[in-house]
C-alpha cells in the first residue's frame, strides 16, 4: 500500500510539472530590451512603474493611457500583449 501511494504522489508531482508552460517561448538571444518596451509603453501613454521577466515574458506593472492599473504580459521579441489584467 505504501509503495501504491508513493508512486501516485510522484505521479501528481511530475504531471503538474508538465501541464505548466511558460507563456511566451522566445529564446533569450531574439529579445529586444526592456527600456525598448518601456519606450513603446510610454509612447501609448502608459506610465511605466516596473517591467519584470515573468513566465519566458516581459510583465509590466503600469498605468495604461485611460488610467486604469495594469498587469500586463507582452511577447519580448515583438511586445505584442500576451495577457492583460486590469485592476479596479
């Protein structure tokens, strides 16, 4: 019984591992810099308070151009938006 639960517990532990994913799969050497994703950001009217690595993405923390906070997910060879969560 015990060597039963044992390999259900491995089971669960490396097939969580596999249903996750990154959402962006851009090899690091085809990344533009951040400051560039800020630039564009800002051009759009966003004020830019903090941009992260985050799921193989850039993550922008911001205030998009209606004034509205945003957690933002772009792709970080094109900066097209990925995900996007808007707070009330």
């Amino acid at each position: 019984m015990r060597k039963i639960i044992i390999a259900l517990t491995l089971a669960a532990g490396f097939g969580g591992t596999a249903l996750a994913s990154e959402k962006c799969t851009v090899a690091m050497a085809d990344w533009q810099p951040r400051e560039a994703l800020q630039t564009k950001l800002e051009g759009e009217g966003w004020k830019v308070r903090s941009i992260k690595t985050e799921d193989g993405c850039y993550e922008a923390y911001a205030i998009n151009a209606e004034g509205k906070k945003v957690e933002a997910y772009f792709d970080p060879q094109t900066f097209q938006s990925v995900d996007m969560k808007i707070e009330d």
